[in-house]
C-alpha cells in the first residue's frame, strides 16, 4: 500500500461508520413509524367504540324516559 492511498482508507472507513449510522437510524424511525400506526388504529378503535357506546348511552336514556309514559298507558289500559 502507498502512502498517499492513507487519507482515501480513513474517508471510506468514515463513510461506511456513517452509513451504519444512517442505517442504524433508518431501522429506529421504521420501528417508531410501525409502533405509531399501531397506536393510531387502536386509537380509531378507542374512538369507533367510544362513539358506539355514546349512542347506546343516548338510546338507553330516551328507553328509560319513555318506560314512565308506558306503565301509564299500561295502567289506563288496564283500567
């Protein structure tokens, strides 16, 4: 090996620590993004049963404030 070869070795020895790094880096944001996507749709989930349950919730109320109007209409059809 040449001497004047020395400073072109220790550029390529740099350069490939820097691409380890970029890749290194490149698999933590593929790893953050997969954990991210995974918490948006158990989030849309969350949301998805939040809304059902709200109108369950709406439906029992507007059942529970028509029983009071049927046991009337029950008494005077029964009288």
């Amino acid at each position: 090996m040449d001497v004047k070869n020395a400073p072109i070795i220790k550029e390529i020895r740099e350069h490939k620590l820097k691409i380890y790094d970029s890749n290194w880096r490149l698999g933590e944001l593929e790893d953050f993004l997969r954990t991210a996507k995974a918490q948006k749709v158990s989030l849309l989930q969350i949301d998805g049963s939040h809304k059902q349950l709200s109108k369950n919730l709406s439906d029992l109320s507007a059942f529970i404030n028509d029983v009071p109007k049927a046991i009337e209409n029950l008494r005077c059809t029964l009288e």
